[in-house]
C-alpha cells in the first residue's frame, strides 16, 4: 500500500489523476485489476479476487446495514 502525500510524488511519478486509485498486484508484480475512483462493486470484486488469490473465504468489505453509494465524487 502506498499513500501519497500532500505533494502528490507518487500520483506524479505513476501519471495518476484519479483519486482512489487502487491496484491489485500478484507476486509477480502484474497488475491483475485496478480500479481508478471509487466504486462500491469494484471494491466488492477487488476483494473478492484478493480472497481468492491466497485461497480464503471472500469477507463483505462493508457492514450489513451500511449505506454506501454505488460511486462517490472525488
């Protein structure tokens, strides 16, 4: 996980402008999903992937109940 910083140095350094911007990445080091911004099913199957990619159980990401919208502005 990396966290940018008030300067933006690794948006910059990656050519990001979305933010989020999450990638789901293999021990090899291949990108095997990303989603730029957020979206509550991309997140969803990003976990869901990430589950199965070291052989768990998918866990829900958000609490029953909790209202999250689909996409949220950035």
């Amino acid at each position: 996980m990396v966290l940018d910083d008030r300067d933006y140095a690794v948006s910059r350094a990656y050519g990001l402008s979305n933010v989020p911007s999450i990638f789901l990445v293999d021990a090899d080091g291949i990108i095997r999903r990303s989603i730029a911004g957020f979206s509550r099913s991309a997140l969803e199957g990003m976990a869901s992937d990430l589950a199965a990619s070291i052989g768990v159980a998918a866990s829900p990401i958000f609490e029953e109940g909790e209202q999250v919208l689909e996409t949220k502005p950035g």
